[in-house]
DNA sequence: TTGAAAGCGCTAACAA
DNA sequence: TTGTTAGCGCTTTCAA
C-alpha cells in the first residue's frame, strides 16, 4: 500500500493542506514545515496520485497524439518533436498508433476524453477525417499530415501539391516523359500529393499512369508487379511515401531491372534507408521537427484562445536528388560519384 | 463543462449507483432501467472520469511501456505486440521513449508511479539496468532486450551469446578469418553480443578487433571510418544493431568499399531495408512479436503470482543469410542470383 | 502562514 | 434489483 498526502502530513505534524502546497508551491510555506515535509516525504516514500490531482484539479495536463503507423519514422520523428514541446510546457504526452485503422481511431478518439486530456494532435485516416467536420468533439484538436476536408479543423501538414510538382518537374528536367506513380489511398496526403502530380503532368506534357494502395510496403510492390507485367514499362516510378517506396524498390529489383539504368525511382520522405540503396534514391524531404513543434504551437494558441479561426499550415519540403533519377538517355550519364553526393532543390514557392 | 454520472441518473431517474452498474455490467440492473439510462447518456454525451475511476477503484488497468527509442524496428514492433496482448487483456498501455536516456528513464519510472500502474515493461540503459537489482520498485516490472546484472528482475531477451556465435561460424564457414565487431555500449546487449563474438572467435581461431560506441548511426560510422584508417582492414564487420550496422554500411560505402568483395558485412536485425542494400545484408533476426508477447505474459503471470521467482527468458533468433557475407576468395564467388535469396539458418540450440 | 472542511466523479459496501 | 452512503487522494476555498 502506498502512502498518502495524509500519512505526509501526520509524519510532518502538519495538514495536508500545507503538504498540497508545499507540493505545488502555490503559496508561501515556512521554510520550518517545508523541511519537515521534505523529511516525511522521504521517510514515508511518498509519491502524489496523478488521478486523483486531476479528477480534483479538473485538468489533466496531457495531450493526446494519435498516430497511424509508428513504424513509419515520418510519425516516430513527430512524435519526438511533439514530446519535445510538450514537455517543456509542463504537459504530457499519451501516444496512442492506430495502425490507420479507423476502429482503432475511434476507439482513441473517445479514450481521449475519457481521459479528459486538454488537447490532441492527430493524423487520422481519410474515412476518419471526412466525419471530424461534422462532428463535436470534447477537446481542441490538431491535425497532422492529414487534412479534414472542409478544413474545419487546425491542420499543419506538408504542402504536398509543391512537392510533387518539384518531384515531377525534375524528373522532367531529367528527360523522363512515361511515369508512373503509387499513391497511399488511406489518407488526404495520397490524394494532395496525387492530385499535384498529375497537375504537373499535364501542365509538362507527361504521360503518367497513377495506382492507389493501402500504405504498406506488399501492397505497392504487388501493385508494381502487377503493372509491370501488365503494360508498357514506365520510364520512372513515383511513390508517395516511404513505405511505399520501398515495395516500389523491391518489386523494381524482382523484375531484375537496375536503377537508374532500366528505370528511375523517386519518392517521399528522405528515410536513412533511401540513401543506401543503389546509387541512392531521389526524395522529397519532409520538415519532421517542424512539423511537430508547429503542430504543437498551434495547439497551445488554440488552448489560449479557443476563439481562432481554424488554421491550416502548409510546410515547404525539399527534393534531394540522388542517383535513382539520374538525367535519361540520350542526355549525359550522370557518373556514379556525381550521382552519388546529395544535391538539394530548394523548394520555389 | 463535460456531464457526469450525476447527470445520467438524474435525467434517467435512477441512482448513480445504478448507472454505475450499468456502465459496469458487474450486477444486474433491469432492461427497462438500462434502456433508460443508455437514452440518458446519450441526451448527456456522458463520458466516464477515468481519473475518478481508477482514484476509487484503486487500480488503473494501466501498463507502462518504456523503451529505449523509438526509432528503432526492434522497439516498434515489440510494441505492437506488448499493446496486442494488453487490449486483449482489457489493459491500457503508457508508451515512453527514453532516447537511450538515464534521466528520463528515471522520469518516466516515477512518472509510473504516479500513475498508480499495474506493471511495467522496461528496456533499461546499462546504467539503469544498474541499480535495478537494489532498488524497490513500486510496481511488477518486466525487463526487455536487456537484464539487470544479478538476474533479479524478470527479463526476456534475446539468446545473444547463441546468436552471436552463429553470426561468427557463418562467417568463419565463409572463409573470414578478421572479422571487426561494433557493438552498442548503452545495453547489456550489445555487451552480451561481444562476449559471444569473442568467445566464438576464439574457440574458431578468428582474429578480432571490437570497439563499443554509442547507439547511433554516426558514432558507428565515425567508428568505423578511424578503424578503416588506422589499421589493417578487417575482412568483414559485424554489427550490433540495426542502427550501427547502417553506420557501418554508410562507412565503408564511403570508403569506397564494395560489398562483399571489399568488405564482408553482417548484424543483429533483420529490419526491411538490409535487403535492399547492395546484395543484401546477412543478419540475426529476433522473434520480435515472440519478444513481445513474452514479456506480457510473463508480467501477467507475475501479477497474478507476486511470489514467482524472478525468471529471465532466452528467446532463440535466426540467421538470415545474403550476399553481404558471400564466400571469401579463393573459394568460389556466390552469383549474384543466389546470393539475392535469403537462406536460413536455424539456430541449432 | 496555517488548518478545517468541502467536494471532484466514481465504486462498493450495506441496507432495503 | 435498487438506493443510500462513505470515501478513494487530492486541491481549494474560507477562516483563523
């Protein structure tokens, strides 16, 4: 069993009131009781029982960060971010994956205000987000990555049509002119980032081909698999995340073809893995630790001031160009060390 | 202002304690009765006080999960096993990221304690790991990937002494004879997973060079860059995580080094990506889902008998074979094909 | 600066 | 089967 506010104070020979404050440091307490506090603290093992400060307090000082995939270091870099900020501000961070399923979402949704939390930041599925407009939920909510479609709802996320306007204007610049692209379906992000490609495609004149997948690495590569036996091969694949990515990779090398030489690859998210593979591979890079710290300024302004208009904040990538795009013959062979030292693209916007 | 229990028995008509009951299921209460409360907190919006719950029911169904860092596959995926198996027990589980931190294993620890959990499932920093054996610990606590120094607390890991030994006759088989080992000085793994390297390498007559870094991919690589500079280059590296085996891929690609013909190169963790680099990587895998579920059941069963003894469990990994470890000349040169599938290796325990 | 006392929302005796 | 009541550990008035 373990000790009490109330077995602090007989041992101190005070009340719990002043326990509670000498604890807070809300008020003044003699620097005679403190030190006896301090001393009955230790003697007794005393540790404060959080449920009860809250359900007293009435605020839980814990945000909520409900992910899709923690195996996905786009959400494991957020969250480390997010913690970050959280922690500093004095609150805590219960951190839920729900493996974008949307069960699981809903699931979270409602143990957040069951835990009364004071805010949360959340990258919900496509089917998730379409009913959060409508819907009135017990706590300021931030979404990440993934955007609401009326944008009803703080959002901070990649600005995705950019980023694929910069991969597909490269890939361009390179001289591919038949692409194909692999798209997430289970969130806004597969579609922004599916829409600016094919923008950009007819704006540039490009052939392309465009799949929808669920986000794991299988799908794609049976995807590609599938349409690499199925039609005239592609000058160069695109994938819109880095799960995707890597099935994309995969598939590339069980037909037996060679990157760059029998086809190009280029996709989101600079994972440590893309650089490492083959001559490396051409990436959009995501602002990670903005990402989150923004996603948690805007939750903390919310809290401050509930007022707000909902926000949407667009963050510029960069594209790092690798070998997997080198530039398509007839132009020059880009040589391997040339191919290999990471170039950047600043992003024009 | 969020509704309480209060507010669905009045607006039902009833007493909180039946509405307690009902939400409970723990006694009956009469179907026209649980019709109108089910009505009642639907009007309400009502959403139960989990802080208030587990303040009165003394205890919070709550398990706590600190790990040492997110990043890493090994971690994740181990956590997704430990939250499987805690759902299907009706547990919450608290997921904290220590980053490999002694402070914030300490935070978090106390953090637990506030929190009033039911158990704990810990991977320790060494120096954690430490004081574990004589300290008291206000909650079961269950040990993971890496154990305390006398055994005292319960553990599961990996059998790293066969693990390592099998990793060193592989490449003895293949015809290594000075093989370089970088291992994790933050964890008793990566010290478990020296001494077998040694004690292999001495039994097979193998001729080695360790050195122990922090857990990161830079500290490998900067490591691995002086060894390649100072000494006579080994014929092969082994590593002891996923983490220092990219450092150590990352430095001999830029050492301009090619895989296997240069340099031979081997570890612990059989994450996606070791199979795209170059021919791909030969590795330990860990039964990282048998991880998992391990330790929840053995805090289960602790929970349900405090008396047990502590028990440390060696879960078995396997040899993934690729062509990063392929023959060494003047035996015969492993083709490509070949080399690109995965043959495995049963631990023979 | 300190203490007494009320009560946060809930569960669990106990009584009816 | 239902209601009454006490109280989990804490914070926060209010008075002294």
């Amino acid at each position: 069993m373990s000790s009490s506010i109330k077995d602090v104070a007989r041992v101190a020979g005070v009340s719990v009131a002043t326990v509670s404050r000498a604890l807070s440091g809300v008020a003044a307490v003699s620097p005679k009781l403190m030190a006896r506090i301090e001393a009955a603290i230790g003697e007794t093992g005393y540790r404060p029982n959080l449920s009860a400060r809250r359900l007293r307090s009435r605020h839980s000082g814990t945000i909520g960060l409900i992910l899709a995939d923690l195996r996905n270091p786009f959400f494991t870099a957020v969250s480390r971010a997010v913690e970050d900020v959280a922690y500093q501000h004095g609150l805590r961070v219960i951190l839920c994956n729900t493996d974008e399923n949307p069960d699981k979402e809903a699931i979270y949704l409602k143990l957040m205000e069951e835990e009364r939390v004071t805010g949360v930041i959340f990258a919900p599925t496509r089917q998730t987000a379409q009913t959060l407009d409508q819907r009135d939920i017990g706590f300021p909510l931030v979404l990440i990555d993934r955007v609401s479609p009326h944008g009803k709802q703080d959002a901070v996320v990649l600005d995705n049509s950019a980023a694929s306007a910069m991969l597909m204007e490269h890939l361009h610049a390179q001289g591919y002119r038949r692409i194909a692209g692999i798209f997430g379906n289970a969130s806004s992000s597969g579609i922004e980032r599916h829409d600016g490609f094919v923008a950009a495609a007819l704006r540039l004149g490009v052939e392309i081909q465009a799949a929808f997948v669920p986000p794991q690495i299988e799908a794609a590569q049976t995807e590609v698999r599938h349409l690499l036996e199925r039609s005239e091969r592609p000058q160069a694949w695109v994938a819109s995340n880095g799960l995707l990515l890597m099935g994309v990779v995969r598939a590339v090398r069980a037909a037996g073809l060679v990157i760059p030489e029998d086809v190009a690859v280029a996709g989101f998210d600079n994972e440590s893995w893309t650089e490492l593979v083959g001559p490396g591979l051409t990436v959009i890079e995501q602002p990670l630790e903005a990402i989150g710290r923004t996603a948690m300024s805007i939750l903390l302004e919310r809290l401050a001031n509930p007022a707000l208009p909902p926000r949407k904040v667009l963050l510029g990538g960069r594209c790092v160009v690798r070998g997997s795009t080198a530039a398509l013959a007839p132009g020059p062979q880009v040589d391997a060390q040339v191919s290999h030292a990471d170039s950047i693209l600043h992003q024009a916007l």
